[in-house]
C-alpha cells in the first residue's frame, strides 16, 4: 500500500488578526473575501475529508530565530503570542486551544541535524503567524501543531505601502505575484532546476524589494517550495488569490494536493 503523502502549503495569513474580528478596517474583517475563502482550505486538500493529517508543522513568517540555526517549539500546550498592537479588544481575547507535540518536534530537530543544520527545542507558543489562519483553516484545534522559526505568506508584503482598501493592484505587486505565479504553478513551463533557481534568486525578481523589504515574509515560501516540489511534478496548484490594498496579495498555493 502506498503511503499518503501530505501536501505542503504556503498559506497568506492577511492583515495582522484582521481576519479574525468583527470591527476590522482597511475592508479587512472575518467577513471579508480572503478570509471567508481561507475557511475552505481543508475542502481543497482533503476533498474526500479522509486521510487529515494527524500533526501539522508550521513555519512561521512571525518567529525569527534568536541564535544560529532554527528553532522548533517543543511546548505541550502552546500559549498564545499576540504579537501586535494598536487592535480592537476582540484581538486579544483570541485562543487556539490546538495541542503541540514534543515527540514530533524532537524528530524534527533530528532530521535537520542530519542534514548538517543547526536546530534547538525551545518552549514557544503560537504567534499570529500560526493562530491566525488556523482558526479559519480548522477551527475545531484538534490537530496538533509544531511551529518552526524561519531563520534569517503574504505572497507580497510592505507595510510600508498605502492602506486604502479601494486602491487598485499597484503595478509593482502585480509584476511580483506575475513572477511568482510563473515560477511556483502550472502556469510555468520551467523545469523543477530553473524553478529552484528562481526561488533562490527571489530578490532578483521584478519588484521584489518592494513587494518584500525584508525577507521574513517571504521564507516560509521558499521552505515550503523545498519542502513540496518534486522532479517529475515540481508545479504547485495555486489555491487561493485575492488582493487587499492595492498590494497585498494573499495568494497560497500547494504542493502534492490529490483529485
């Protein structure tokens, strides 16, 4: 019997908790298009609903390692990290009763040391990064999580840009998503070696640096790029679009999903 291979997501988290809240602004709220949309995500991996994975490892754009290497969070019951400020009330009474998992956080630190990379356990609850699209992905928390720090998905992310919910796309964004579409999808008729070159090569894209002044948003992409392509099936299905302020994309895209 052939084992079930689970796919690897690169998931947009949107707008800080925007797309938890009730009294969201900028067009961002639980109410709100991308997020409504991010509630189907199970529907498109698992449409059968059979074969839900039985633990989930999360990389987070939100958690930056504080040494060399990357760091994976070993807690039995993470504890919430409400890392923003400046939100409605209702931001902060958020909770994500989701389970960890040592057991698995310590084969995961074994397996990057296999491979010659620095890892540590460290007892570490979900930031936003994490919280956020999991209570729209599976509200029920009942599979457990292990985040992993990035070591330095929004598809673009710059803060720094307007936040007028009625702008149209920025040609900036758009010429960064275009690439990025082109790279990661179907769409592409690049070979698994030209896409790992461009993904290496991000911040030679058009835009890039506007797109993404720091890379931290952008990593999680690349991890799950590595983690999902394939040699004889290394495009990945884009499972979401969407725009917010003219330049925030939320696209997310998966490898190794099965119809």
């Amino acid at each position: 019997m052939v084992a079930f291979r689970h796919p690897v997501v690169a998931v947009s988290h949107g707008p800080g908790p925007l797309w938890l809240l009730s009294s969201g602004f900028a067009g961002m709220s639980k109410t709100s298009a991308p997020a409504r949309t991010l509630t189907t995500t199970f529907e498109k991996l698992y449409p059968k609903g059979t074969n839900l994975p039985k633990r989930i490892l999360y990389v987070s754009a939100h958690w930056e390692s504080e040494s060399s290497g990357f760091e994976i969070s070993n807690a039995t019951n993470p504890y919430m990290i409400y890392d923003y400020y400046g939100f409605p009330e209702e931001a902060y009474d958020v909770v994500y009763p989701a389970k960890g998992d040592p057991a698995f956080a310590q084969k995961v630190k074994d397996q990057l040391e296999k491979s010659n990379l620095k890892a540590k356990l460290v007892d570490r609850g979900f930031d936003h990064g994490v919280f956020v699209p999991m209570l729209l992905i599976r509200p029920e928390a009942d599979i457990p999580i292990v985040s992993m720090s990035i070591n330095s998905r929004q598809a673009t992310h710059n803060m720094r840009a307007s936040r007028d919910p009625n702008n149209p796309v920025m040609d900036w964004a758009a010429a960064f998503q275009g690439w990025l579409d082109n790279t990661l999808t179907a769409e592409s008729k690049l070979s698994y070696g030209q896409r790992g070159d461009q993904i290496i090569n991000w911040d030679a894209a058009p835009a890039a640096r506007l797109a993404h002044p720091t890379p931290d948003h952008f990593i999680p992409f690349i991890t799950a790029a590595g983690a999902g392509m394939e040699e004889s099936k290394p495009e990945a299905e884009k499972v979401f679009g969407g725009w917010g302020m003219g330049h925030m994309s939320f696209a997310t895209y998966a490898w190794g999903v099965v119809h």
